[in-house]
C-alpha cells in the first residue's frame, strides 16, 4: 500500500505541475497571477496553508498552487525550477540550495519543535529517560514498533541526525520498522493504528493526536529545535520563475499581521500555538 500511495502522490503532483504549466500558457497573463509553492507536508497537514494563503490572494490578487511532498522533495522542485517558492524545514538542506544558486533568498519564518510520540501505554517504557538519543537507543535495542516517513522530508532528515547521534546506523532494519515513504500525517495515523513509536514535528502531532492517540514523550529541548524557512527559486537561473509574486509571498509572511496569525493557530484548538513566529531582522 505504501507503494501504491507513492505512486498516486506522483501521479497527483505531476497533474497539478501540467496543470499549472498549461494555464500559464494558455491565459495571458496568468502567470502574473499564479504562484507555485513546494511545501513540506507539516504545513499543508497541520492546516496552518488554509490559514495564512487566502488573505494572501485576497490582498494581492496571486494565487498560490501548493504541492506538498515533503522537504526533500520540494528542494529538489527548486533545484529543478519546477516552483517559485519553497517552505521547508531543513536548514542546512536550504543553505545549501542558496550556496548552488538554485535559490537566491531564505528567510526563517516560524519554528516549533520535533516530538517523539509513543502509544499510550509506552511499551518500551521511555517515559523514564530524559534523553532523547538513550531513547531511540531502548527502542532499537528491544526492537518496538517505530514508524519512520523515511520519505527524505526535513522530519526524516532530524530522524537520520538523531539515530547517528545515538551511535545508531539509520538503515537499520528490524522486524516492527515500518517505513511509510508518505507523509507526517498518514504516518501518524499508521503509527497510532500499530501502537508505535515515531518522530513527528509538534504541529502535525498535535492536529492529529485525537485520531492517532499518541502521547508525547519529549518537551522543547534544544536539539529538537524545528525551523521553517521560506526560499525563492533564482530567477536569474530559471527565467520562468515567478520571482515578484515569490518576493510579495515572502513579504506577506513577515508581515505583523501575519506572524499574528501564526501565533494564534492552534491556540483555540488545542490550547496552545502549533507555531511561533521568528523575530524578523528588523524587530
């Protein structure tokens, strides 16, 4: 099934892009109307898009396409040029997009944290373990159910970082590892259905905890740390590339009114923010 979800993802993600091509061809000037953003799946699964892209098109009259297929994907998309904008979480990753001139702006917007979430009974008994590395090391050693998205995504990427930090080799296999290749959303609820362990980012934990019936296990510690950066894709290096209507997305989410509403989600929810907004420059 998880092959199958891969391939419908693709299939869906290359439609959008045709669709997305296509109309900018065919309508004149569409393409100073559209905007094309390659997202990660946290964004797009917590809800906060459905929050912070309609008054953006409403105030500017652009419209924003969103794919959202994961970090790592969405770098790719930008090295290629197939988006106008990215949102990610995965710092050196999109450094290292500016450093190949793929991308020529970064900006940190928002941050939350990662978690690692058990079922509730927590079988391997981590609550006892203050460290996050000592308890990813019981996991591995008493073989407990963990999901992994292993989809290449930022949540992957802290995933590999926090295994090889453990000392542990993360392609490791094991009997009760299920690797998902999908999204934080459907790999929550698949790590709810199998009662195991698995590493989420804080806002796509908490807007499905109900559904998965996860608990967490780790609290905001230093390196779990989960930034969000919005990039524009170089115009200079794809000419076809929507670079004001990038530049106006990236300006709208700096913006006070907007990094309120960032703030606020969640809040009435769930009790709590899901996101804080990052200081800008100027403040």
């Amino acid at each position: 099934m998880p092959g199958v979800r891969r391939i419908q993802k693709y299939w869906l993600s290359l439609g959008m892009l045709l669709a997305y091509g296509a109309g900018c061809l065919a309508i004149p000037g569409a393409r100073a109307e559209t905007l094309l953003l390659a997202t990660t799946t946290s964004v797009q699964d917590s809800g906060l898009l459905d929050a912070l892209l309609p008054p953006f098109t409403e105030n500017t009259g652009i419209r924003v396409q969103t794919v959202a297929v994961g970090t790592g994907a969405a770098l790719r998309m930008g090295a290629e040029g197939n988006a106008d904008a990215l949102l990610t979480h995965a710092p050196q990753a999109e450094k290292n997009l500016i450093a190949s001139g793929a991308a020529d702006q970064r900006v940190e917007i928002m941050e939350n944290y990662f978690v690692l979430a058990s079922p509730p009974q927590d079988p391997a008994q981590l609550h006892a373990l203050t460290d996050v590395e000592e308890m990813l090391r019981r996991i591995v050693s008493e073989e407990s159910a963990f999901v992994s998205r292993a989809d290449d995504s930022g949540t992957h990427k802290k995933e590999i970082a926090l295994f090889a930090a453990a000392g542990i080799d993360p392609a490791i296999t094991w009997p009760r590892l299920t690797r998902t290749g999908s999204g934080m959303g459907l790999s929550l609820q698949i790590a709810g259905q199998k009662q195991a362990y698995i590493l989420s980012d804080l806002g796509t934990f908490l807007a499905f905890q109900a559904r998965t019936g996860l608990v967490p296990l780790t609290g905001p510690e230093a390196s779990l740390r989960n930034v969000y950066s919005v990039l524009r894709v170089n115009p200079e290096r794809f000419p076809r590339a929507h670079a004001a209507q990038a530049t106006a997305l990236i300006a709208y989410l700096q913006e006070p009114e907007t990094r309120k509403k960032i703030a606020d989600f969640g809040v009435d929810q769930f009790g709590r923010p899901l996101f804080r907004p990052l200081e800008m420059p100027s403040d």
